[in-house]
C-alpha cells in the first residue's frame, strides 16, 4: 500500500480546501497523477506540488497520508475518508474528518471549527485543543454525528455535539457553552469543566461531565445519585459502564415530555450541587 508523505512549503495567504485527499483515493493513483491534484485555493485552482514536497512510500497494511508542517489554513483534511490512516503534524484547519465514514485521523497540534461534522464512523483523535462544534450537524440539518469515535486531549469549544446521534465524543479537557446541544443519541464525556447550558434541548443519548458545571437548567429532572452506573441507552443496548458517584438527571422536559437524555455529573467535583 502507499505511504504519501506531505510536507508543507508554500506561505499560503488563504485556506486550501484539500477535498478528496484522502488514502483510499490515493491508493490507486500514480505520484504524477497525485501531484497535479488540484483544490481550491480562495478563488482559484492550486495543484498539491506547489504546496508541498511530496515523497511517495510502499507499506504493509491500509494506505497512509502523512502531513508535516501542517497548519490552519489547511481545510477538509481526511473529509470523507473510508479507510486508511492520516497523520497530521501540527495545526489543521475547518473540517477535519468531516463525513468520515471510517479509518483514522490523529492531529498532533490543534483543530479549527467542525471537526467530525456528520462523521458516520473511523476514530478522530485530536491532540492538542479544539474549536467549536466539534461532532455537530452541518448547518441547517438536524441530523450530526452518527457513528466512530472522536477524542479530543485538549479543551474544546462550544456547542460540540449538536444533534449527535450515535458515537462516542471524549474530551479530556473543558468545554464551552451548550455542550450537547439538541443531543438525540450517542455519548458525550467530558473529563474537565463545562460552561453554562450543558444538554440544552437534548432528546436522547448521554453527557457524563466529571468537572465542574455552572449550572443544570431547570428543565431537567433530578433522579439521585449513583454510582459506577452503566449507562444504556436503549433496551438492547449493553451499555457503558462509567466510573465514579455521580447526580443523575433527564431531560430535557423543556423539549419534550417524555425525553429519554441522561445527565450526569461528578458529585465530588460538584458537592452541593443538589
């Protein structure tokens, strides 16, 4: 299988929008035919060779794409991507395994806004920290995560999750406002602090927050507390266990009247919360 192997050189002045490159469409293509790819780049057309110095490899196993020097300006990295491996050696840009549907991304610095957006499968593992909307829905739909595995190291933004569906979304540091937004499946933990508004409007699925919240929104209905739960979320589901003592609450009562979102939150890191 093929190793591409991307080093920076250009000073972009703008964002390149690198859709289509990923290891399962370089996997039968020539270097000739990969070096003249072209993406957009503000209004016109920039071939990959005049942005990076490209080194072509033979591997055992899925195809690989390694990008050093990476940054910011670098969109849709991995976007789409069925298989294979991406390595990405620094900052990346919007859209990061967006729609990916499997294989794996691993970001050794920071990401920008909707990383995983609608992602359906694969791992996404994000090194460093990362913006807003992490996992959510393209705008305008009501349908975002739904499958894989997203892990951010680092703190996260706000609004991540938003109509998440199925999946697991870790982020190991804080998150910001409306964490879990519209949640209609899926898990959320969070291993740091959440800002205010956390689960707002959830429907289904589960947010397990073991730092520090600013509050619980009053539409949600407090259960008890529990300990080691193992959280399912359907009745065929085997279920997740989580450990710790935690405040159990649903909701949101203040979107539906029956909703079936579970909130839980750390009772040691939050004593008198109830």
């Amino acid at each position: 299988m093929k190793e591409l192997i991307l080093t920076l050189q250009a000073d972009l002045r703008t964002s390149v929008e690198l859709i289509g490159l990923t290891p399962d469409k370089i996997e039968n293509m020539s270097l000739d035919d990969i070096r003249n790819m072209e993406f957009n780049y503000g209004r016109k057309k920039i071939r990959l060779e005049e942005m990076f110095d490209i080194e072509m490899n033979e591997i055992e196993g899925e195809p690989r794409i390694v990008i050093k020097n990476s940054n910011h300006l670098l969109k849709h990295v991995g976007e789409g991507m069925t298989k294979g491996e991406i390595l990405i050696e620094g900052d990346v840009g919007m859209y990061v395994g967006a729609f990916m549907k499997g294989g794996k991304i691993v970001v050794y610095g920071n990401a920008d806004n909707w990383a995983g957006q609608n992602m359906k499968g694969g791992e996404l593992i994000i090194k460093g920290d990362a913006q807003n909307y992490i996992g959510s829905s393209y705008r305008g739909d009501w349908r975002g995560m739904s499958g894989g595995t997203i892990i951010v190291e680092g703190n996260a933004g706000n609004e991540i999750g938003e109509f998440m569906l199925k999946g697991l979304l870790h982020v190991k540091g804080n998150t910001g406002l409306y964490t879990g937004i519209h949640l209609n499946g899926g898990f959320i933990i969070v291993d740091g602090n959440v800002d205010i508004r956390v689960g707002a409007e959830m429907i289904a699925g589960a947010i397990v927050v073991n730092g520090k919240v600013k509050e619980i929104l009053p539409s949600f209905k407090y259960e008890g507390i529990v300990e080691n739960p193992i959280i399912k979320l359907s009745k065929k589901d085997q279920g997740r266990k989580i450990e710790g003592v935690y405040y159990k609450f649903t909701g949101d009562y203040g979107e539906r009247k029956k909703p079936k979102g579970q909130l839980y939150i750390n009772v040691n890191t939050n004593p008198g919360l109830v």
